[in-house]
C-alpha cells in the first residue's frame, strides 16, 4: 500500500481539507501527543493502527496517538512538506527511501536513529538484513516498512493458457507473444499513465536496461543529458511497443487504478505495475488468476538484464522532535507479531522476523523471492532522484508512448526542462 508516489499539481490550501486525524489531543497536553503522517492506510490497515494506538494509550498514561492521514497523492506532492514546515509539525513520518529521504535529512528533518533502534529493542524485530537501503550518509535514518518492486509485468494466466503463450523471457520473446494476442483482437498491455508515474517506472526499467545502471543515473542526475543516445534508444524499445499497437490507445487518459480493473475484467493480457497489485488483485478480484515475470531480457542492452526496480518505504523519525522514545515504543506495539500478521493480511507485508514466508501468499512469497535474490536494484526515477528531473523524463515517456513525439524530439524537450533547472 502506498508503495507509489503519484504526481499531480495540487493547491496547498487544500492540505487541511484532506488530511484525516486520528486521534484526538487531551486537554491542553501538546507534549504528550505522538503525531505520526502517513498516506491513507485504508480500511483494512487502519484497524490495526488503531488497535496499536489503543494498547500505547493504555500503557502510556496521559499520552494520545494522532495519525495524520492524506490522500497519497497529496502527501507525496505539498502535504508532507507542508506538514513538516507547520506547527505541530509530525514526530514520525512516511517516506521513501532515497533522494527523498537523503533531502529531509539535508533539511534537518530526519534523524539518526540507529541507537534509538537498537536501546529500545525495536530493531530485534526485523530480519536480517532489513535495513539495507534504509540509511542516509550511512546513518539509519529511518524505520523499514515495506521493499516493492515497482514494476514487473503481471500476466493473465488463463488467458496466456487459452491461447498457447508461455510467459516471454526476452524482448524478442514478449514481442512475438504480442503479435499473438494483437491477432487475436487482445490488447497485449494495458496501462493507465494520466499521473505519469506508471509508464515512468515501465520505461525508467527499459531505459537503465539499454543504457546501464550508471549512465541510467548519471543522466538523472544531470550529469550527462537526457536526450544521449542511449536514453533515445532505450526510449525507442518502449515506443514501439504502442507503435506496433500493443499498448491501449488510452493509456496516457485513464489513471493506474482503471488500468488494473480493465487487466482483472480480461481485458488486456498482461499489466506493468508493481508488487502492490497483489492487495489490489485480493480486494477486487479474488478469483482472477494472474502471475508475474519480471521485465524481460533486451538483447544489447548495457545494463544487467536481471535488475529489478523497487522502491524501499518507512517511517523517518523528524530530527526536530523530542519523542524518539516514544516512536520507538508506538512501534514496537504497531509491529508486535499478532498486529504484524493482520497488516500482512490487508495486503502489505513487513521486514519482520514474525512473518516467515510460509505464513505468505504465493504471489506475495514469489515477489519476496525476486527481491532477496535481486543483485541489481534500480530506482524509479519519482523516488530515486530529484523530482523535477523524474518529471521532465516521465513527461518525455508520456509523449513517446502517446505517440505524440517521437523518441528523440521527447527527450530533447527533456533536456531543455532539465537545463533549465536551477
């Protein structure tokens, strides 16, 4: 669950409006309230959370629980900033790991808090290995939640049966399985791109597959230009796949969550999107069958033809805040076995000792397989690295497979964004 981080222009007037507080403060008692902000945590999570903050409350007298809750969207974008400038600014908050979480640290709103981990015994929970990735500067700056792939390409398993599809292991292998399905009146892809970040981590995966991992990172880093020739050809292996008609003609008008209903009424064959598909399969479509591989081997591609794409997600304990303690102790409760196996059940599965992979789901085991093996881990360009550059690329993407511009006009009107930029 919020494994994304999906961009839209949003009015910072509306961030009260949309922000939801559990929770209320007792009295005149400010310093005894424990304000966490996360996106939305739905119906199925929430419970939980709330549970959680009973049982701290219960044992922690005088102290109140808030959970400042906002529309993902709005989080990820002018919430959470908003928040964290304001009064009564957050004490723990989500976020992703990465250039974000390395830019809240810079400003001074994350913490080092690997003692804290390790005093209170919160860090006992977690498996091994877990807080790989969670660091800024080499300090442990956050609490690990949850490791997503963020994009593999889930198929229709009943539908590859039908029609004598074996799931493609190359580039070569993915374009005939789609000329098979496009003859059959099928669309082979189905993907709803209206807030960019969909097909920005589909075609960010094809990008540091052609060009490499360090050129994939070096040009979103503006160290070398958006429009090189290996972004272009990179670029060219997705926009031909809307080229030869493989991808829905809708795909930059519908949002992601439309995407996934037309995949489970069996309207396209297979779906790119990320792990966070199995709670959405789970909620919405039960009995649809469906299976994942992950992004296909591209011949003469400079990068590992085995990297996956993921995004690492926690909750960063604000530098500002005197509670450090007491995030600590709301956590271990949030995250003591019985409630770790409930938020499992809702569809998220944290790095915890408690959750052995037998207790799993196939798909969920599966994806947890793919990301303990991954060798080469990539990021999305919307979490991974500065915004407005991840912008002007998933702009270019959007032109690209919308067929609007080609390949090389798009990302030269990336680069001129780009150069631009302060």
């Amino acid at each position: 669950m919020f494994a994304r981080k999906k961009q839209i222009a949003v009015l910072a007037v509306a961030l009260l409006g949309l922000a939801i507080i559990t929770g209320c403060s007792k009295g005149d008692s400010a310093d005894k309230v424990l304000r966490i902000a996360t996106p939305s945590l739905g119906d199925k999570e929430l419970p939980v959370w709330e549970a959680a903050k009973a049982s701290y409350e219960a044992a922690h007298e005088g102290w109140t629980v808030e959970f400042i809750q906002q529309d993902d969207d709005l989080y990820s974008t002018v919430g959470l900033p908003t928040l964290l400038n304001g009064k009564n600014s957050p004490d723990a908050y989500f976020e992703w790991a990465g250039a974000r979480l390395d830019q809240r640290v810079a400003e001074g709103y994350a913490a080092d808090i690997s003692g804290d981990m390790e005093s209170s015994g919160l860090k006992d929970l977690f498996n091994e290995g877990a807080f790989a990735g969670y660091d800024s500067g080499g300090a442990l700056s956050m609490i690990p939640r949850t490791r997503d792939v963020t994009n593999v390409l889930w198929y229709n398993v009943d539908m590859f049966t039908k029609y004598g599809v074996t799931a493609p292991k190359t580039w070569d292998e993915l374009n005939a399985a789609c000329a098979k399905f496009k003859a059959a009146k099928i669309n082979c892809f189905v993907q709803g791109n209206k807030d960019l970040w969909t097909v920005g981590n589909w075609g960010g995966h094809i990008l540091s597959r052609v060009a490499g991992e360090a050129l994939y990172a070096e040009i979103l880093q503006k160290s070398k230009p958006m429009n090189s020739p290996e972004f272009v050809k990179g670029l060219t292996v997705l926009a031909d796949l809307a080229k030869n008609g493989y991808v829905n003609e809708s795909v930059n008008s519908i949002a992601d969550n439309e995407a996934a209903s037309l995949f489970f009424q069996g309207k396209a064959a297979m779906h790119p999107i990320g792990s966070w598909l199995i709670g959405t399969q789970q909620a919405e479509a039960p009995n649809f069958k469906m299976d994942f591989i992950n992004l296909p081997a591209i011949s003469g591609g400079a990068g590992d033809q085995n990297s996956i794409m993921a995004v690492y997600t926690g909750y960063a304990v604000n530098a500002k805040s005197s509670k450090k303690a007491e995030v600590m102790e709301f956590f271990k409760e949030l995250y003591n076995a019985e409630n770790a196996q409930k938020i499992a059940d809702s569809g998220t599965v944290l790095l915890l000792k408690s959750l052995a992979s037998g207790t799993l789901d196939p798909l969920t085991a599966k994806i947890n397989a793919l990301l303990d093996g991954a060798t080469v881990v990539v990021a999305p360009p919307d979490t991974g690295f500065a915004l407005p550059v991840a912008d002007a690329l998933n702009a270019a993407q959007a032109e690209a497979i919308g067929g609007k511009s080609s390949p090389q006009a798009a990302l030269d009107a990336a680069q001129e964004k780009v150069a631009a930029l302060k």
